[in-house]
C-alpha cells in the first residue's frame, strides 16, 4: 500500500537476467579449432537465414530477489554488501536506469543519481552545457540552474575547464563536476555509487559533508559504498545485500556489525585462500589478515590498556624492489587515524625481496588508542610509487573497550574522553616556591 509518509517505498522487488552457457567443449588444439570454424562457416552458407545452430544453455540469474523497505523523507540510508550482492542493481532500479522484473517502486520526487565516472554527461559538450543539460533533465528551469551555477562550479573546482568538452576531462575532474551538479541542484533524492573513490580524500571529504547538508536539508540521500568509514560517519540507517536479498535493514552500527561478523571476518581473521577473489596483480598477491591480542589469539576486541598486533601474509610471485607493507587504520568517524608502513631499510630503494611467502606484522602498544571501533585496511605498496599490488580498505573490524576501572587511562572522570588517540604520557608535577 502506497503511503505519504515514505518517499522511496520498495514492494517485492526482484531483478532477473538470463545467462548463457555453451554446450560445446572447449578446442584445445589449433586442428579443432579449425574444423570447428570450418563447420561452422559451411553450416551458415547452407542455411544462411536459420538461427545459431550452437546449443546453449539457458540459466535465469536473480541478481534481485524479494526486495522490501520503506524510507521517510530526509534519511540517509547506506547500502553495503559483498561485491555481487546486487547493491548497483539495485541503484539502477531505484534511477530508472533498469526496469524491475517483478514487484515495483514507488518514489516521490525528483531523483539525481552518480552512478558511474560519465553517468548523464554527454561527452561532446561542455561542462557548461552539460550543468544545464542536467538540470532541465531534473526538470528544473533555467534560471533556477543559472541560480546554482557558481555554487557548483566552486564546488567542482573545474573553472579553467568550464568551456572545454567533458570528453577531454580527467575520470576526477568528471566526478567532481558530476557530483557538483548531482548534489546542487536540490533533487529531493540523492543517489550516489562508490564512484566517489575516484576522487581524492579531500574531495571525498567535501562530498560526504555537502551529502550530510543534504540530509540536514530535508532531502533523501542513499549511498553504496565498501567504505565503511564512511558509511558510519554519513547514514542513519543501513541496508544488507547479500546474494540479491536484505539480510538487515536497521541502524549503520548494527548492520556494520553484522556484516563483519560474516565470513570469519568477526572473528578477526580473513582467510583470502579460502575465497574466489585473492587481492593482488601478477607480481603480489595477499592471503591473510588479522588482529591478535597478547596471547596471539585471534581477536575483533581487546581493552584498551593492553598491546594488539596486526598481521598479513602475502605472497610475491616474482622478485621485487622495495615492496612495502601498510596498515591504515579508520575510526567510526571516517577519520583517518594513522597510516602505518614497513619503510625498506635501504634509503635507495634497492632492497630486493625474493620471491615467496612473507608475514608482515605491526605492533600497537597499550593505552594509545582511544575506545571506539576501527577499521583496518591493508596494502602492498610499490616503491616509489603511488599505486599498488594491492589496496585493501576497511576489511577488518577491531573495538577497543575501556572498562573504566584503569585510572591511570582516564583519571576519575567516567564519560566519553574525545579525541581518536589517548596515549598515556610521561608527566612531571613539582611543587614550585614562591619568590
């Protein structure tokens, strides 16, 4: 039943697709290969208008399946999920980009959506041309674009380029600009994708504060994300995909939590051998992660005045120069609290590392991080360089607790100390005398 209380309602909505697979076998020598393609040239010059006479398999995919929520007017809802739970589908369904195969949406409002570098932006024309294409798409007159111009192009910091076609734009250049003219010209719901990873970090703080003036604002704001910073500093609410259906829609803690209590992640280890996808490129590859308290157990929690090592095993395939270990930790805030990295002992760079298993491990001592929950990505940096074999974010999940019966933590005050860090520092106090 259709309500005015929700401006985005979701009703059995499911998404299918149909895939095909070939029946054949494979060709593993090149005199197959060629009598195979010899048929299949004399099949088509008998009976040139009959259909592919290849047999194929048929399967139905649901990339969606029994989709329900409701969302009120001016919550901001994060979306988050393995890769393949159906999170961009769903994006698409909820743009009008794709049609449902069952069940329907109903939203209320305009709706400007950021789904990919180059969604709603015509190539050949301007920046310029391209702000007012966007906006007379969202319905809105000229001169209510012409009242947001400035605003936007501040924001997307695309001045100089303002008047030259966006095909000649950077991928971050498009994303600012495309951003800017999502979140300025006042849709009553805002979608956006992870595509604002391609920015960067000061450009992604920028968008997530304009996203919660958003919200602030009146207006709806739904964002996917595998940041989950970011989602936890940003979202009221947060929706579960896994396997193309909610597995929880409730507050982002609660949901955050259950999503890295999966796949032993909760249990603060992550086992890449044990899964399809093992991060890394030709010449590295990473295999284990975890965080272990002071007895070497495996651990998601550990109090605050006791030490936590953090661990990860990978692999080179090949001899390499100067690769580089890094930790980077994030509080619940979106924070960045520190980049930690194993700085090659040769100043040049040339310290070679055979090839082979290695364990890359970090030792943080007691009393030094505040309590609050963290979250730990991983990397394998390339020396001098500004890429990576790998680049693995937010992957593991770890809470320091404070039971608050340490006083020599927080002194006798029992409330929530601030900051990210609360180190426990050398201090003198003397008497002095007066003159």
């Amino acid at each position: 039943m259709i309500s005015d209380n929700y401006i985005i309602q979701v009703s059995d909505l499911g998404k299918k697709y149909i895939i095909g697979h070939q029946k054949q076998a494979h060709y593993h020598t090149l005199r197959d290969s060629m009598a195979h393609w010899g048929r299949g040239i004399w099949q088509r010059l008998r009976r040139p208008l009959s259909p592919n006479q290849e047999k194929v398999d048929l399967e139905e995919f649901w990339a969606l399946k029994d989709i329900n929520f409701e969302m009120p007017q001016g919550e901001r809802v994060g979306i988050i999920g393995p890769n393949g739970a159906g999170k961009s589908t769903l994006l698409k369904i909820l743009s009008r980009i794709t049609e449902p195969t069952t069940g329907r949406v109903h939203i209320r409002g305009r709706v400007s959506s950021l789904l990919e570098v180059g969604t709603g932006f015509h190539p050949e024309l301007t920046g310029r041309e391209n702000i007012f294409l966007n906006g007379a798409i969202l319905g809105m007159t000229r001169a209510e674009i012409k009242r947001k111009f400035d605003e936007i192009v501040a924001f997307a910091e695309v001045e100089k380029f303002l008047d030259t076609p966006v095909k000649r734009y950077s991928s971050g250049m498009y994303v600012r600009l495309a951003f800017a003219v999502a979140a300025h010209l006042e849709p009553e719901i805002l979608i956006v994708d992870e595509v604002l990873a391609v920015g960067d970090g000061q450009f992604q703080k920028k968008c997530l504060r304009k996203m919660e003036d958003v919200g602030q604002e009146g207006r709806t704001v739904l964002f996917v994300s595998h940041n989950m910073p970011m989602i936890a500093s940003l979202c009221d609410r947060c929706i579960l995909l896994n396997n193309g259906r909610i597995c929880e829609y409730d507050t982002t803690k609660k949901v955050i939590d259950l999503y890295y209590s999966k796949d032993g992640i909760g249990n603060g280890e992550v086992d890449f051998t044990r899964r399809d996808r093992q991060p890394g490129d030709k010449s590295a590859r990473l295999l284990k992660v975890r965080t272990l308290n002071s007895q070497g157990e495996t651990t998601t929690e550990i109090r605050i005045d006791e030490p936590v090592t953090v661990e990860m095993e990978y692999e080179l395939l090949a001899d390499n120069l100067g690769v580089t270990p890094e930790f980077v930790f994030w509080n619940a805030e979106g924070v960045c609290v520190f980049d930690a990295q194993d700085t090659p002992v040769d100043p040049r760079g040339e310290l070679k590392k055979e090839k082979g298993l290695y364990l890359a491990r970090c030792h943080i001592p007691p009393d030094f991080l505040n309590d609050g929950t963290y979250y730990i990505g991983f990397l394998l940096s390339k020396a001098f360089k500004t890429n990576w074999h790998f680049n693995e974010k937010d992957i593991l999940m770890l809470r320091i607790v404070d039971p608050l019966d340490n006083i020599i933590t927080r002194g006798w005050y029992s409330g929530k100390i601030p900051g990210v860090v609360r180190p426990v520092l050398q201090w003198e106090s003397v008497k002095m005398s007066y003159n």
